[in-house]
C-alpha cells in the first residue's frame, strides 16, 4: 500500500510540475499551433515546404490525412496539441 501511494504521489507530482511550468508550455501549444499552420500551407499553396525550425528551442511533429492535421508541440519535456478536422463543421447555415 505504501509503494502505491508513493508511486501515485510521485506521478501526481510530475504532472503537477508539468502544468504549472507556464513558459514551456506556452513554448509547446505555440509549437503545435505552428505544425497546424505549416501543414495548411503547404496543402493550399501545394508546396513541398521544409519543416520550419523554431528559435525558442520548441518542436513540432506533425500527421495528416485527408480529413485532418495533427501537431503535438514539445519544449522541454512539455507537450502539447492541436488536431484540425476538416470533416465537422464549426458552424450551421440556415
């Protein structure tokens, strides 16, 4: 009972660190954010544009299909995402 409660505090603690660790953070959803973006220019302008490389020392990686794009943006440990669907609209016409 003991190893599991120290296993479980000791888990509770990384993600507690994780989350009040604002700057890579803001690094990791502004990665992610940049991974959607490079994925749409390069579907619209039809280009075969090469992965931009961040100066904040943040990543991106990246998948797409033909429905959606996925970005999970990484910065020192912390990570990050987004997923754009292009399959569910956001909004109904009359």
């Amino acid at each position: 009972m003991l190893a599991a409660s120290t296993i479980a505090g000791y888990l509770m603690l990384l993600k507690i660190r994780g989350a009040s660790d604002i700057t890579n953070s803001s690094k990791a959803v502004f990665a992610a954010d940049t991974g959607v973006e490079w994925e749409l220019y390069k579907q619209f302008k039809n280009l075969s544009y090469p992965k931009p490389s961040l100066s904040n020392n943040a990543d991106f990686q990246t998948s797409k299909d033909s429905l959606s794009i996925k970005s999970i943006g990484q910065a020192t440990g912390i990570f990050r995402a987004f997923e754009l669907d292009f399959n569910t609209p956001t909004t109904t016409l009359p």
